[in-house]
C-alpha cells in the first residue's frame, strides 16, 4: 500500500457529559471519531468544530460540554508514531510505511496500524510480551482460532491472522476501538481471517476458539479466568496486569484445571501469562 498522509496531525478535542446519540452527518468531513467512556464522550475533530458541537448541544440539551483542548497527534500519543520491528513483524503507520524500513531484513509480515485516536500503537509492554507469545505458539502449534477479548486498535488479531491463524474474533466494548480495529483489519486486505464485533468480553468466552488473548483490565479479566467457557481454550494469553493484581490471576489460576506456562515481568510492573489448559 502506498504512503498515505497522516490525517490526526492536530486534533481538537471536545469533553462532553452525556451519551450522545446517533448524528449522521452532523459533524462534517473533519469528524475522526467519538470515544466514549461512562458517561462521558469525547468528540475528535481534526480541525476547530466549535459550529458543530454547538449544533449538537442544541439538538441534545441534555449534553454539557465541559471543555475543550487542542494538541498535536503526537502529543495525544505521547510521542511520534514510527515502524518498530518486533519478531517477526514490522509494525507501521500508513503513513510511515516506506520510511526506509524493509520486509525481510529482521521481519517476515508488515502490520499496516492506523490507531487513529484510540490507545494502542503496539508500543506497550504488554502488548510485546503478547506478541512475541502469540508468535511463539502459532509457530510451534497448529493455531486455527483465536479470540482477541479487548482487542483495543486490532494488533494482536493482525498478527494471529499474518501467522496463519485461519480465523480470529476481535473483540471490544468500545464502539471507537471496535471501528478501528474493524479499519485496520480492512486496511490489511484481512477480512475474510478476522470479524470484529463490539461486546462485552463476558459474553464471548463461549466462542470456540484454540487460543484466547485477554490485554484486559484486572476488573474484566478476575472473572473471565473462572469462566468455563474461558478454561475450555486450549492455549490462555493473559496481560496487562499490574503487580498485585498478576499475584491475585496466580492464585486463582492455582485453584483451575490449568498449567501456567510462562510468566514474564516488565520492570516490576507489568505481567502476562501463558497458560495452557490440562488435558
């Protein structure tokens, strides 16, 4: 795919109590996206929008805007986005893929990611640790279903799909995460491998699948480990857990039909899991 422009370079950003509802065509060609979080919204536009956001507020009495923020993409970020290679993978904006970094020199698969507003560049220690598990497996196992609970900007189900896994459910509460995960996928030329869904992570452990992949909050994930659905895997990623909480996911898992594979630490603070059920 050929470079692209990168389309966040400033983004002005509107916090607003309250749900806002469906506005087809209220926001404008400058309308990156809305994330949500409670009931709270968080409106993105890549240029100002003060007309549009007030037209919204009229239309929706209900909503309160609470303020207001301009900033660079990169700010938002927490700094530039660039390729990084990671195993076998070169990880790259679209509008950094042919900055000089080349397939077949440290990586087999590029990963077009375009994290548009969402978290999630793929820069996260966790999301490392993912990473190199998942290939890990998927090289030494015949791997034909994953199931990405919290799939964030669509990384790790990317990669599922680049190593062959034949068919991977990604899956997301938030509706923003979930249309960019979806955009990345279709970037990818990966959908007839990987079906996005918005959800609840507890309502999709029952879906068949050979692997899971759980990058999740401690909140989310103390409940899934005891799901039956959730032990019936045969291969368990579990990450994003802070100290205390890893130690808690430990015991619980002592008590479950499971064996703990591998444990990985970074910096005293970050913890991920292999597991593996028992047969």
């Amino acid at each position: 795919m050929s470079k692209t422009e990168n389309p966040y370079k400033n983004l002005h950003i509107y916090y607003i109590q309250g749900h806002i509802g469906h506005q087809d065509g209220l926001f404008g060609d400058h309308f990156i996206g809305n994330w949500e979080e409670e009931d709270f919204s968080f409106l993105f536009f890549s240029k100002p929008s003060h007309d549009r956001v007030e037209t919204l507020l009229n239309v929706q009495p209900d909503l309160i805007l609470l303020d207001q923020f301009h900033m660079t993409y990169d700010e938002w970020q927490g700094g530039k986005l660039v390729p990084f290679k990671i195993g076998s993978f070169l990880v790259s904006p679209p509008w950094e893929s042919d900055a000089g970094y080349k397939i077949g020199e440290d990586s087999e698969f590029e990963i077009l990611l375009d994290p548009g507003v969402v978290f999630g560049t793929g820069t996260h220690p966790t999301t490392h640790d993912c990473l190199d598990i998942l290939e890990k497996i998927c090289r030494e196992n015949a791997v034909r279903s994953v199931l990405d609970l919290g799939t964030g900007t669509g990384l790790l189900a990317l990669a599922s799909a680049r190593l062959g896994c034949g068919h991977t459910l990604a899956v997301d509460f938030n509706l923003l995460a979930a249309k960019t995960a979806r955009r990345n996928v279709i970037m990818n030329q990966l959908e007839e491998r990987i079906s996005v869904v918005r959800g609840r992570a507890e309502d999709f452990t029952d879906c068949p699948a050979d692997l899971v992949v759980a990058n999740i909050h401690y909140d989310v994930m103390k409940n899934l480990v005891c799901s039956e659905g959730f032990l019936r895997k045969k291969w368990i990623i579990l990450s994003g857990l802070l100290r205390s909480e890893a130690r808690d996911i430990e015991w619980k898992l002592s008590l479950l039909p499971v064996r703990i594979l591998e444990k990985r630490e970074r910096g005293g603070v970050w913890h991920t899991f292999l597991v593996m059920r028992e047969t």
